[in-house]
C-alpha cells in the first residue's frame, strides 16, 4: 500500500484564524484527511516535538506554515520544519507578509514590554516586573523564548515556496492550494496562489468611480454612508484596493468596509504601502499648501493605515533575521 504524503500545520505568532480556515473548510478537509497523515497539528492533535525532529530530511511533503516570527521558538520551529518539509507553504497575512503584528515594528521592544507590563492602565502588577528569559529556581533554570526586537515575516528567516495570503485565507484559495501542492501540480516555486490583479480590477464599485478621482477632504469610515454600489475613495474613504491583490472575495466591501489591504500586494508591486501613498498623493486635490496640510493631516496614522498589513516587509522595515550568535 503507498504511503500517504506527511504534512504538517502549524502557527507562529498567530491569532488561529488561518487554522479556523482549515477546519472551514468542513467535508472538504475530511476528503483531505483521508488522503494525507497529518503528523504535525497542535491545534487539532496532540504531539511531540522529537516525532518531529525523528524524521528525515524532506520527509514532509508540506509543511504549511501561519504566523510571523517574533521570538526564538519561532524562529527555531520555521527552520525545523523547512529542513523537514520539500515544500513550505507560507499561509495567511503574518507569515507572507508580517500580518497585523508586524505594525509593532513602530514601536521599539523596549516600549512594548513597558507598556504591557508597566505602563498600560490596566496594570497593577506591585513592582510592575517584566519577564526575564531565564530565572533562576534552586537547581533548575525556566526560560521563555527569548522576544526580538521586530517581527519578520516568515520569508526573512527561512526559505519559502509558495504564499497564501488572506486574514484569513478565503476556502477556495485554500482548497485548491492544498489540492495542487499535494496532487503534484504547483505553479512555480515562489508564486503567490492568488490571482495576479490588484482588488479594484474586479470591485463591482469600480462602475462607480470617475474617470479622475479628486479627492478633497478625507473621512473615516464610520463618519459617512457610503452607498454600497459607489467606490470609497470618492468619497474620501480611504481604501486599499488600487494596491492590494485580488483573491480574498471581497468580503470586507459586502459589508460596505473598504478594503484593509490583507492580501498584500498585487504582482510585481514590491511595496503596497508605497503604491497607496503615492497614487493617493496623485488624487488630493488642493492648491493651497495649508488645505493639503489639513487634509493629509485628517488621515492620522497614514502609515499604520497604509502598512497595516504589510510593514514588516515594507521599505520601512524590510530585513532579515540575524544569524544565530549576532541576535
């Protein structure tokens, strides 16, 4: 009898919702169950690490791979994995492209664990302690995982080849992603399993939108109704369509919220964030040099809205993991 392909799953710095994906996608995973052995799910199944590290180099078929790095047990669960696996599936907006965790990039390590364990007004811990790697107890030594200074996505510490973006993925992207990986049938190495075109190609608000935007005061979303058939920036909403990839279904505009920008770029865009800022500082329309201040001033945070996903990679924050020993 052949043996069944091994694959794993596993999560990072995560929040699950790529694994709630898997268990989505419902009869659908029970046909894949039956054709695979997963050997690797912490969320689904018990296991342990040294069945992981016993097996051959290569020996897994997939190892699909969610979440960002931000610590060491990351870091070292991405390389165990990579030497293991033939192929690596980066899954999900943290492990293709830093995710949301990857706006904490703005802030320095040292201001987060403040935060979370000093400052925050919710903390009441008597001597506002924050975690040490290691503390010492009679003869033994408990450490955490030691915590970096950035988060990475999953690229910038180990080899990866293939990218499934979405917060989460959407199933059908799923589905055939698992489907062509494991049936032997993969586009090249390095490909993104989305379609190559950027979201506004395929909004069905796009009927709406002028042939020139001229965009003269700038809003939230919750400070206007937009109709459901008109495009957001012509109302001032911001929305990352123009410079985000197509593929996640449009989840977000049905329930008339513009687009956050998960799916990353679309092809050959090295930096979302960039193509937003400028193609917006194309649309602005105001002479006066004080009315543009105030209206780019009306957007706040622009570059933890235009980055929101994918500042980790961005020019902003784009590198890659030091070598062990240089952390």
């Amino acid at each position: 009898m052949r043996e069944k392909p091994k694959i794993a799953i596993y999560w990072l710095g995560a929040c699950g919702g790529c694994d709630t994906s898997f268990i989505d996608l419902g009869e659908e995973l029970l046909a894949l169950v039956g054709k695979v052995d997963i050997v690797l799910w912490p969320v689904a199944l018990d296991f342990k690490i040294d069945s992981i590290k016993r097996l051959g180099d290569g020996e897994l078929a997939v190892a699909i791979i969610s979440g960002c790095v931000r610590n060491c047990e990351h870091r070292s669960m991405a390389e165990l994995l990579r030497a293991k696996a033939k192929l690596v599936l980066a899954c999900g907006a943290c492990a293709c492209i830093g995710g949301l965790p990857g706006l904490a990039n703005f802030r320095s390590r040292d201001d987060i664990l403040n935060w979370v364990y000093r400052d925050a007004p919710t903390v009441t811990f008597p001597q506002s302690a924050i975690p040490q790697q290691s503390v010492r107890s009679g003869d033994d030594e408990p450490g955490i995982p030691r915590f970096y200074d950035r988060v990475y996505a999953l690229n910038q510490v180990i080899e990866v080849d293939y990218y499934l973006p979405g917060c989460p993925p959407p199933l059908d992207l799923l589905a055939a992603g698992l489907t062509a990986l494991l049936e032997g049938k993969p586009p090249p190495r390095g490909s993104t399993l989305a379609p190559h075109k950027s979201l506004c190609d395929s909004c069905p608000r796009n009927e709406s939108k002028p042939a020139r935007l001229e965009i003269r005061s700038i809003r939230a979303a919750h400070e206007v109704e937009v109709d459901p058939a008109d495009c957001f920036l012509a109302h001032g909403v911001l929305c990352l369509g123009p410079a985000t990839r197509d593929g996640c279904g449009g989840s977000c505009l049905e329930t008339n919220s513009p687009c956050r920008g998960c799916f990353g770029g679309p092809e050959g865009v090295a930096d979302p964030g960039a193509r937003f800022i400028s193609g917006l500082a194309a649309m602005l329309d105001m002479a006066d040099e004080q009315e543009l201040q105030k209206l780019t001033a009306a957007i706040g945070d622009i570059a933890g809205y235009s980055w929101r996903f994918t500042q980790a990679v961005s020019i902003l924050g784009k590198r890659r993991l030091p070598e062990k020993g240089e952390e």
